[in-house]
C-alpha cells in the first residue's frame, strides 16, 4: 500500500528547492571542520549560519559534525535529510526561508561515542563549539567550578566508555587528540555565561585534574601551550520550533523539513581573537573579533538576558504566553525599560555601546510579535541562568549603595514561580523544599541554593522580596 506522506528534504531533493531558498553552498564539499556540542536550534540558526556565510565568501570546506547530547529528536530529524535544514528569518516584511548546508553529520554522544572520539582526535578539526545551556556545563553553584560529585561527571571519572559530561567529552577527546599528535584547536563556549571562555577552560583541566590517568600531567601542560578557549558572545532570539513553523517551511521549500528552525533578524557574535589554530573567516558573516568580549557579554547577560528572565516570570504570572504578549501591555514596555536602567547602572563604560539605543532595540525585538518567542522555554532552568543575569549586577549595585526595586522585583516573581508553577529546572526539587516551613525564610533559602549567601543575609534586600512576595509578585499596573 502506498502512502501520500511528503517529500523530505534531502540533497536528493535539494534541486526541487526554490533557486532562491538553496544554500549559497555546495553542503558535497564540505568535511567535518568543526565539532559543536548542542546542536539546538540555538546554533542552527546562528554559528551554523555564520559558518555557512563564511564559507561563501571564503571557502575552506568548513562543515559540521553536530553532537546532541540526550534527546535523539534532532538526530532522528536531520540525519534522513543529510544534515540539511531551514532557517526562516522572520523579518517584519514577511518571511524569508533557506536552507543551511553546513552539517555533514549528527551524532548521538552517547550512541556514537567512538565517532565523536575519533573528531576530537582529528587534526582536521580545529574548532569546537558548544551550546549546551548553562546546566549542560555541570558546574557547582557554591564555587563556580565542576560539580566532581554529579552522577554524569562522577560516572565519567569513573571510566564510563562514552563520556556522558561535556566536560568528560572533551578531556576525552583531548587526551586522545594529544596521543594523535597533539594538533592545536580552540574550544568555543557559546552559551550564556560570563567568561565563558575561562569557565569551559577550567570545567575540562579540574576533569582531567580528577582522574586517575597517568598522563595527566603532560596533558595539563599541552592544553596550557595548544589548546584555546575563546570568550564569546552571542545573541539571536530563536524561538521554540512549532508544527506551523515545520507547515510553513515546506509550503517555502516544496519539501517537508523535520528540522526547520526559525529566529529574529538580529543576530551578534563577538569572539575573543585568541584561536589556537585555523577557522572559518566569520569575519565575512559580520561577526567581530575583540580583545576582550566582556563589556559585550555583561550588557547581553544583565539586559537582554536580564530582562527576559523577569518578563517571563511577570508574564506566566500574568497569564502572558510570548514575549510580544507581555510587550503588548500596559505594564510591559515600562518595566523592561526600568529593569535595564537598573540593571545598566552596573555596566562598565564600553566604546561603541550605545546604553539608551541598545535598550530601545531590546524594546523593538522584544515587541515583535511575529517572533512568538514564548515565555514558558525562557523561564525554564532558572536556577542556573539567574546568578549571572541578577545576582551579580544586584552585588555591585548593593556594594555601591544604590536602590535595586525592579532586581527585588525579579527575585520576587522567580521566588513565585518556584512556589506556584511546575518547573522545568534541574534543581526543582531544592527550589520546591525551600519552600517547606514558614514562607518568611523561603526567600533567603533560595538565595542560599543558589551559592548567595551574602544576598540571603542582606536584611534590607530580603525585606523587600518579602514584600513583593506578600502584594502578590504581580507585573506592575
């Protein structure tokens, strides 16, 4: 029996793509250049776009074997494709759809251990690249390093054959690269956390420094002199990937796309230019090479990132389900334009950051309501993403004597959501207990799961949660 299912895309189909929606590529001539762990939506509809912008301009045969790291839903849906994909930009003229050709392949971390082994190892790859989310890194929230006490790290430590840590996997990976030769590459942190760079650095040497191999030592010492470990930026709003995004693609394509992505017009990439051996010339794709990406990385993290966070909680609390949603409020423009003021007050002076024009363009993105970006994914994981988005700015305001209400204000309506709303978090079972006992200490034991002490021992700061928490923690009116 025959069955009308759709065609899918693939590079059988590509040639029955529209001319204009077929990548500027040829996706045959491409090798596996780069390793990227998280190969989300996140990163389809930004490195890999940039790679494949670079790629045009330049050349280079820069491809990318693509690792998922749990979930075998993107493996399932591109490997059929050949790593073909699309990414529609929502722009405010209508969509524009193409399709991307920079994957060569997708891995299961778990699955295809030994091939990911064998990448790492290659001298032909020089980058990796990792989104993984803040949880992914496995980090202890008391002192910041690896959480040696994790069932995946500890599992790893104790000589699992497929590395189920992203830390396990690339010591792993560099242990073998250094026994292959010890050809350099750079590790590229893409995720949202300050010094990214330093941090990725630091989880993979207490790794390798935790195990019991014999060659730890000089392989220390190689990374120290082969290995970079590039801070970077990175900001495109993508959202959550729906079934009418999938309809909408194949109606662009004439094919189906399992692995259609979408995202915003806007997209940032700033990289620290410390790279240890060849890459792909995103120089070509806009994006910039810097000294030092902090001053980009503070305003991304307590602004954009910022905000976010506490329009999300504001709005599941109001009953908003998008970002647009909570934008189209009376309350909603006001706050996120009051949270930055705040939150910009923290902000080292940087040249060509306009603070007042940055912050309109938060408004404008944010409004957009073709984006649909929905509050529900950017509340999710909370407690990784706050201490760096909240709790490091509320410090050195603190520390400078200056008034935090709308940081008050966010820490009140995440406290809410921990207290009235199922969480997606990897600690959600603390953050529910915090609440056991009298609700009064439940603000400070919060702020103590998350490694702030000296914020839960700020009695003027804890008063005015409290008093958030008892109005309610409802967005303004």
């Amino acid at each position: 029996m025959t069955t009308n299912s759709p065609r899918r895309l693939s590079l059988a189909t590509l040639p029955d793509v529209p001319a204009e929606s077929r990548p500027p590529i040829d996706p045959r001539a491409l090798r596996p250049r780069i390793v990227h762990l998280g190969i989300g939506a996140f990163h389809r509809a930004h490195q890999a776009l940039a790679t494949q912008a670079a790629e045009a301009a330049h050349g280079g045969g820069w491809g990318i074997a693509g690792v998922t790291q749990r979930s075998r839903t993107v493996v399932d849906a591109l490997h059929p494709q050949d790593g073909l994909y699309s990414f529609t930009e929502r722009r405010p003229d209508g969509p524009v759809t193409r399709v991307v050709g920079t994957v060569t392949e997708v891995l299961h971390a778990a699955d295809d251990g030994a091939r990911l082994g064998a990448l790492l190892a290659s001298p032909e790859v020089t980058v990796v690249t990792l989104t993984v989310t803040e949880k992914g890194y496995r980090r202890d929230a008391a002192t910041g390093g690896l959480a040696l006490a994790d069932p995946l790290v500890r599992g790893d430590l104790e000589g699992r054959p497929a590395p189920a840590s992203v830390a396990g996997q690339l010591a792993a990976g560099l242990r073998a690269r250094l026994r292959a030769g010890g050809a350099p590459v750079s590790l590229v942190s893409c995720d949202n956390m300050a010094d990214n760079g330093a941090v990725l650095r630091r989880l993979v040497r207490e790794f390798i420094a935790a195990t019991a191999w014999e060659d730890r030592d000089r392989l220390l010492d190689w990374i120290t002199g082969s290995v970079a470990f590039p801070a970077t930026v990175v900001d495109r709003i993508v959202p959550a990937t729906t079934d009418a995004d999938r309809r909408a693609a194949a109606r662009a394509l004439t094919v189906a796309d399992e692995g259609a992505v979408t995202g915003e017009p806007f997209t940032q990439w700033v990289l620290q230019d410390i790279f240890a051996a060849d890459r792909p010339r995103w120089e070509e794709a806009g994006v910039r090479f810097v000294a030092d990406v902090a001053p980009y990385q503070l305003a991304k993290l307590r602004l954009l990132n910022g905000a976010h966070s506490l329009i999300a909680c504001l709005g599941l609390a109001a009953g908003c389900e998008t970002v647009a949603d909570v934008l189209a409020t009376g309350w909603g423009e006001e706050t996120v334009r009051a949270y930055c003021a705040e939150a910009g007050q923290s902000l080292p002076p940087t040249e060509g950051l306009d603070l007042p024009a940055y912050i309109d363009s938060l408004v404008d993105r944010f409004a957009n309501p073709a984006m649909e970006h929905r509050i529900q994914q950017i509340a999710m994981d909370g407690s990784q993403k706050i201490p760096e988005r909240w709790l490091a700015p509320l410090r050195e305001l603190r520390a400078a004597g200056r008034d935090t209400p709308l940081l008050a204000t966010a820490l009140a309506a995440w406290a809410r959501l921990t207290r009235d709303h199922p969480l997606d978090d990897p600690r959600a079972e603390e953050l529910r207990r915090a609440w056991d006992g009298p609700h009064s200490g439940a603000p400070r034991r919060l702020l103590r799961l998350l490694g702030a002490g000296d914020l839960a021992d700020d009695t003027a700061l804890i008063a005015s949660v409290r008093a958030e928490l008892d109005s309610g923690a409802r967005p303004p009116r």
